[in-house]
C-alpha cells in the first residue's frame, strides 16, 4: 500500500489536527503508512497584516491545494473555516469531520468576563465578525488585531497588556488549553464562523484510492450542517471580509439554520433562522441568505466588498 502524505500548515493547532487524521487512518488500517509535510501559506508568512491586504479568503489554503494539485501530498487537511465556498474544479472533499464545540471563548489573563470587562477594555482578534458581533454587545469595547498561532496570541494578549484575546473553543480544546478558557461566549451573542470546529479532508478527484481510504471519516450530521452553512456563505458573497457567523444543527430529520451579518462597527446587526428537511440542507443555506439579503445584508455587504 502507497504511503500517504498528508499536507497542513505549520502551526501548533495545525499539525495537531493532521495528526488526528493520520492516527485515524493508521487506527483503520495499521499497515499503512503515512507522513505529515508542512506548508507555508500567504497567511503564516504575513502576520502583521490583515487578511484582507494579503487575499482575503483562502489565505491559509492556496498553497496546500496547490501541493495537492502538484501530487506533493495526497490529502490536505484544513479548518473547514479556512476553506473558500469557491472550491477547485480538479479537488474535492473526501471528507467533514465530526464538529468539535463551534463556540468562541474568551481567554483573560486578568480574569474577566464580557459582562465584568472595564470601560474601554481592550480585546485582541483580527476577526471582523467577532469584533462586530462584540461591539453591538458591548459598543464601549476596543480592539487590537493580533494574528499568528493560539499561543502567539496569548503571549500578545499578556505581552501588549490587552484585557482579554478570543479564540475559537474548538482550537484551544485540540491543544489541551481548555484551562485557559474564562468564558464560553454564547451563540446570542457571537454566532461562530462557518464551519468553525470541523476539519476537512480535501483530495484530488481523480484520486478513487484515497477517496476509499478517507471516505470512512466524514461525519454525515457536520457534513449536512456545513454544507447549509457554506451555502449561505456563498450566496452572501463569503469572497469578501464581511462580519457573517453561521451555525445549523439537526434535529431528527430536520436542519434548523441560524444566520447572521452585522456592520463592522457592530451597529447593524441582522440574524434569522429557518429549519427545513435536512435533505434540502443547500437550499436551506440559499434562501436564508436571501432573506438576510431583504433585511439588509446587501446593504453591508456592499460597504465591504
């Protein structure tokens, strides 16, 4: 049997995550073998500038899915978060992982919650949809952008003196920093990214062999969940670095999708639901967009793109 080599970032959280796979795979088939390679994406390379002045979307995959292309690796494993609705024509997704908690924590050195934060207390996250999401809780708040890997941040967070950093719970749990955590912040106040908390397995289409090797670990339920979720981003037009969270579960045989976009300064902020047949999970995700669409997400969206 080949050896199978599978691509991710550099990062801590990043090799973590590939390794899960590869133990899954090796769990499933002991005789095969399996290496990691490292990649260096525009995104690890250019930490002091924001996503968008360095591609926007896809910052932390084009590199990867070009190794997958050039038959360097055989599989890429990305945050499904990272991954761009506009997928390769010559590449697909063996598989989604089983979600690990989607929700976005608060990790503070001083030890504060949302609700016990001073005046003007200062936050640490490049992400607009968590800053707009926070301000429209808390409009006094100010924030730093910071980048780089889950312990880069929290060493920013105590270096710069900054009252607090956010952080995905899914990331900090896959590298046993769960102690870190001060509050689990809830979906009411900051709904996650979509597909925050799932990996996936992409691979090369053509490519029968690995897709029978990895097909066992796709986790049908995240599968359905993040496919509404990644249809709305689409739809919404995720190509842009507009504040849109998304989170759909299931229940039974059906999908209830929450959606939301918001200003950059938090001022706006519009969310609706709609639950359907989990079979129509993709149309879920459309026409929930259209909705958000009439109530004004076409508004902002045109602000930021």
């Amino acid at each position: 049997m080949r050896t199978l080599v599978i691509g991710t970032r550099g990062s801590r959280l990043a090799r973590a995550q590939a390794n899960l796979i590869m133990d899954l795979l090796q769990i499933r088939y002991p005789e095969l073998c399996c290496e990691v390679k490292i990649i260096q994406t525009t995104g690890d390379k250019f930490l002091n500038e924001t996503f968008d002045k360095i591609g926007g979307k896809g910052v932390f995959v084009k590199e990867i899915e070009s190794a997958l292309l050039e038959k360097e690796i055989d599989i890429a494993v990305h945050s499904m978060k990272d991954l761009p609705t506009d997928e390769h024509l010559e590449l697909t997704l063996a598989a989604v992982t089983e979600r690990e908690d989607p929700r976005d924590v608060l990790v503070s050195h001083k030890d504060y919650w949302l609700a016990t934060l001073p005046r003007d207390a200062l936050i640490g996250t490049s992400s607009v949809r968590r800053r707009s999401q926070l301000l429209h809780f808390r409009p006094d708040l100010k924030f730093e952008p910071i980048r780089g890997n889950v312990n880069t941040r929290l060493g920013k967070m105590r270096d710069q003196g900054l009252d607090g950093v956010v952080l995905a719970y899914a990331g900090l749990k896959r590298l046993d920093l769960e102690d870190q955590v001060q509050e689990i912040i809830s979906m009411n106040i900051c709904m996650p990214a979509v597909g925050q908390g799932a990996l996936g397995v992409q691979i090369r289409k053509e490519d029968n062999e690995v897709m029978n090797l990895a097909s066992f670990l796709n986790h049908e339920p995240t599968a359905r969940a993040i496919t509404a979720e990644r249809a709305l981003l689409k739809t919404l037009g995720g190509g842009c670095q507009v504040p849109i969270g998304a989170f759909a579960e299931l229940k039974g045989t059906e999908i209830r999708l929450s959606g939301m976009a918001a200003s950059a300064d938090g001022r706006v902020l519009l969310k609706d639901s709609l639950t359907g047949p989990l079979s129509q999970a993709a149309f879920i995700g459309r026409h929930l967009a259209r909705r958000l669409l009439k109530k004004g997400a076409d508004k902002i969206l045109q602000d930021h793109c």
